[in-house]
C-alpha cells in the first residue's frame, strides 16, 4: 500500500507539576521548604529519513503523544523530563494546520528536523517562593500543558525528472530500463498503480539523476478519470518533464493527440508545469508501425526536437540519459535544504 496523504492528531508533553514539600530530619527544625521543579514535557519532533518511503505507518495509527515531564519531589528533586516523540517522515514532506492549511513544517532532505509541537515547561516547586517574611511557603506553580493540533500531511517525491504519458505508454518499461527500479509491466493500461522513484546511476562528475514514474494519464484526468490527477503532486518539484509518447497506438489516437492531452491535463492541474523545461521522447519505436508515425508526429510539432527510443531494445536510452545529463546541467542549482520550525 502506498499512501502519500494522511490526517494525525498530535499533542506534546505537558509539563510536571512543582512539588510542595518541607524538609523533615532529625535536629533540623523548620528546615524550610525544598519542593523540586516539575519536568518539561516532551516534544512532537518531525525527523526526515530517507529510508522511508511513504507515510503509510501513520495511516492507521493517526495520532501521537509526547511524554509528560514528572512532577517534582521532595529533597529538592526535580521531576524527570519527558522524551520526545519523534516521527520519521520521508524526504518531501509537507505539514500543513488542518484548520487553516497553513503550512507548519516542510522537510525535503534526509537529516532535516523541525520541532513541530513544543511540550509544557515544568512547573516550580515551593523552593523557589521562600523570602525573609515567607519562610513557609505554600505556593507552587502547576506545569504548563504541552501544544497540540491536527495537521495533515502531504508527501511529494522529490526528483530531478518526472516522466509523464498516457497508460500502457511504457513508462515502466523505460524506468526499468534507466535505473534500478523493477515496475510491474504488461500489455494492458494501468499496470503502474502507484508513484515510485529510481536513480540513473551516474559517475562521480555528473552523479546520479532521479526519475520519478507516475500512473499514467488519460483525457479527463483531471475530471477524476482514470486514476485522476492526485499523483501528479509527486512531478511538482521535478526540475524536468519527461513527456513519453507512444508511437504504435493502436486503440485509435494519434501520438500528437496523446501529446497535446498531456499537456492540457498538467494545465488544468497546475498550469505552471507547462512552463518547466521538458523532453520529448518517442516510445516502441521497435515496432514496425511506429517509423511512419514518428514522421507524422514531427512534421505535426516543428518546434519540438523528438529522441526516438525503445524501452523494449534499449534503442537510443544512452542519447535519452546525455540529454537528460545536458538538461539538468543547463538550469540553477537544486533547491536548498529547507526547514521550518
């Protein structure tokens, strides 16, 4: 199961309560007051971890509770803090306040750690309230309840290309093919469920690009057709488009129509996609028909350089990877580290 959205109610630690208390020993009469302080309560600590995938572990266990700090004690003792609640999320992760939408913490790379909910501070015991004229003081201060709040949160694969087509286009194939993922694949539409991420291995000057393969898209997608358009979150932070085209359809549309299709769906889903730098791939061109309509289909859009390839054969995948290489190197640097707190 891959889920990339989920809701959890979360609460951090309260504080402990200040002690009231006196010291009571032997030949020490009135040895005054010596309540400790209350422990601060633990914190909600978002930990961004490579290492997983989605958020399905929050899925049906949808909320989270930091400890409670422990109470003072006598003796001067203070309580014990309470111990942090920390969620690992994947890289990409975005955290919104349910009520408002507004954005509380976004982690995008492994390592980034936000504090998104700070537990109660621990209340003082009577030790600190004893003056000259006080020296009996019965007054405490109670710990602090620790903040809490409903977030939702939201996964988006970050990916230096996101590859786009019509089912049963061959954009499993060719993830298979690039890098080192193993898709499911067959010859029938929606063979690929769910998004999934793989690395072109790269060498040690222009290192490794990621590719992120998406269910695939059909006219209406944006109507809630097919799979719809929800995944298509997952191409939101990718740097280049991919759009693959299938150049032996058979089921009666042309690849200049499957193309333009694409293109307005990711306008009805966000029309600044259409503006992000992209790749024209030719897919299958293994298969006898696919020559002629590959002549069609560039005399129908001039103004778009076309890279012919079989995913099947692994025709012109070296040409796709340099292209790809050249692309990426040609825009600014990747996006920053980025946390908020």
């Amino acid at each position: 199961m891959f889920v990339d959205e989920v809701e959890m109610s979360l609460r951090a630690g309260n504080g402990g309560h200040g002690c009231l208390s006196f010291r009571r020993e032997k030949y020490i009469p009135k040895g005054g007051p010596d309540g400790g302080d209350g422990g601060d309560g633990g914190d909600i600590v978002l930990l961004c971890d490579r290492n997983v995938g989605d958020l399905v572990d929050y899925k049906f266990v949808p909320h989270a509770r930091a400890a409670s700090g422990q109470s003072g004690m006598g003796s001067q003792r203070h309580g014990r803090n309470g111990e942090d609640r920390i969620l690992r999320v994947p890289e990409g992760t975005i955290v919104y306040w349910k009520d408002s939408e507004e954005k509380a913490a976004e982690l995008l790379r492994d390592g980034d750690r936000v504090i998104l909910l700070r537990g109660g501070r621990g209340g003082l015991g009577n030790e600190h309230f004893k003056t000259a004229t006080n020296r009996a003081p019965r007054h405490t201060v109670p710990g602090m309840p620790g903040e809490e709040g409903i977030f939702r949160f939201e996964m988006k694969f970050i990916a230096d290309v996101g590859l786009v087509g019509f089912p049963n286009a061959g954009k499993s194939t060719l993830t298979n093919a690039l890098t080192n993922t193993r898709r499911p694949t067959g010859p029938y539409p929606f063979t690929t469920l769910t998004p999934k991420v793989g690395t072109i291995g790269g060498d040690r000057i222009d290192g490794p690009v990621t590719i992120a393969d998406i269910p695939g898209l059909i006219a209406g997608a944006h109507a809630n057709r097919g799979l719809g358009c929800r995944f298509l979150r997952h191409i939101e932070r990718c740097r280049i488009l991919v759009f693959l085209v299938d150049m032996a359809a058979t089921d009666g549309r042309s690849p200049t129509e499957d193309f333009h299709t694409l293109r307005d769906e990711l306008r009805h889903y966000e029309p600044g996609l259409l503006n992000r730098p992209y790749v024209l791939v030719a897919n299958k061109m293994d298969l006898p028909e696919a020559a002629e309509q590959l002549k069609i289909f560039c005399r129908e859009n001039p103004n778009s350089e076309v890279i012919p390839i079989s995913g099947t054969t692994a025709m012109g995948l070296e040409f796709l990877k340099h292209t790809l290489r050249r692309a990426l190197g040609a825009l600014p640097p990747k996006i920053p580290t980025g946390m908020l707190s």
